[in-house]
C-alpha cells in the first residue's frame, strides 16, 4: 500500500512524460515533415522550420527538461544517457566515422558521388539527433530505469525492442505515403543496430553518426535529388544548429549534473 504513491509518480516520471514528449514530436515530426513533404520536394525553408521547432524546440531541449528531474530522483545519471568525456567522444566518433565511411565507399547509394552523400547526410543529421535524444537518450534510458528491478539483461532487452520499434514509427511520420512493410521492417532494423550500439557504447555523438549514415542509405531514394546537387545554406544552417543546441545541452548537464565515479575502498 505504502508503494503505490512511489509507482505512481514513477510511472508518471520515466514513462508517462517521456511518451508524451515523443508523441508531441512525432506529431510535429508528421505535421511539419510528412505532411509538407520537404524531403520528397525541395523546399530548404521548410527543412529549417522543421528543424527549428521539431528537432531543435521538441527533439533536443524537451528532453532536457525531463532528464534534469530524473538526474536529481537519481533514476538516470551522464553515463547512462550518453554524455561522456572529451576523450572518450572523440575515439568513439573516429571509429564510428571510420566504419561509416568504409560503407559509404563500398555502398554509397549515389555511386561514386561522395559530395551527394555528404549532402544527404546533413539533410538527414538533425532528424537523428532527435532521434537520438527522444528514442535512447530520453525513452531508451527512462524505459530501463523504469524496469531496473527486473535486470540488466531484461532492462537491456526492453530497452531495445521498445526505442526500436519507437524509431521505425518514424518512417511513416517523415513519408507518410510510404506505407509498405519493407520500409517498416528497415527502420525497426536500423532501430535494433542502433539500439544496440547505444546500450553498449552509450555515446551520443557516435550514435547519431550512425543513424545518420543509416537514413542515407534507407532513405536516400526518397528525397529530392535538388538536395543531394548542391549544398544548400538552409540544410547547413539548420544542420549547424542542431548540433550546436546539443553541445550546449551538453555542455549544460557536464556543469550541473557530473557524475562522478567513487573509488572502490
């Protein structure tokens, strides 16, 4: 009887609000993106209002708000949700990048075109930081925490099922007139690998370079090709924001919310 206030506020903190969070930005996601089909037609003032208010305002900051409470109930911690050191980031993101690149240069689904890669990728970077933050940063670590009494086996477990399925939801909200279950089934695939990747690296950079390299090849049929031509300063502008809100986040809880390691005795 004495639990069932603590379950409560529980189930309110690391599950309820963090689903709200992501189902207001998969709304926006749908409303903003799908609906207006900035991808599949070249509209640049689109793509940056999108990024704006639904992978800047919803997809980065929003979480922040709900991490800060369950960093201080001690639900979560920097570790967990993928903020590491300096040094760490950066081998990480090298290795990371360093197998990207080794697709790109044998898959590229623009041929021998790099620079056209390299364009779709921007486009595509500020979808996966959200992604990121709202699937295994925000639902992924809030999902785990919620389910810790059961294991690190069975909170791993969920975890991944759950923020994979999550991310494949995705799909129909930037194409919502692609509704066939190959495209479905690659979305959840790329959820699993990245979900994996997450849980094991718990890295947040290194992570969004995967998703981001992932959506090129999975998506690269379905946008613009005006995109891929040329560099566009909206989709670099936009690009550059997002990555800047999330080194500021970051920068935030490094200041606020260290998570410091006590030696064994």
């Amino acid at each position: 009887m004495h639990q069932t206030p603590v379950l409560h506020s529980a189930t309110l903190r690391l599950l309820v609000i963090p689903f709200t969070i992501y189902s207001a930005w998969l709304l926006e996601t749908f409303l903003l993106a799908g609906n207006m089909h900035i991808f599949e037609r070249f509209n640049p003032p689109g793509i940056f209002l999108y990024t704006f208010i639904a992978c800047i305002i919803t997809g980065i900051v929003a979480p922040l708000l709900c991490i800060r409470n369950t960093f201080v109930s001690g639900a979560v911690n920097m570790f967990q949700i993928g903020f590491r050191s300096f040094r760490r980031t950066v081998i990480t993101c090298l290795l990371t990048f360093s197998i990207g690149y080794g697709a790109v240069i044998f898959f590229n689904p623009f041929g021998n075109d790099r620079f056209a890669f390299l364009n779709a990728f921007i486009l595509f970077l500020p979808s996966a930081i959200a992604s990121v933050m709202i699937c295994w940063v925000l639902m992924g670590t809030h999902v785990q925490a919620f389910i810790r009494s059961g294991g690190a086996i069975i909170s791993i477990s969920v975890g991944i099922v759950v923020t994979a399925v999550l991310y494949g939801m995705t799909t129909f909200a930037y194409f919502p007139t692609v509704l066939q279950q190959d495209v479905l089934f690659s979305s959840v695939i790329v959820g699993i690998i990245a979900a994996f990747f997450f849980f094991a690296v718990r890295e947040v950079y290194a992570t969004v370079l995967l998703v981001a390299v992932c959506s090129v090849f999975t998506m690269a049929d379905r946008i613009n090709p005006f995109y891929v031509q040329t560099a566009i300063p909206y989709v670099w502008i936009s690009s550059v924001l997002a990555v800047g809100t999330l080194m500021g986040i970051h920068g935030y809880l490094s200041r606020n919310y260290m998570t410091l390691k006590i030696p064994a005795p």
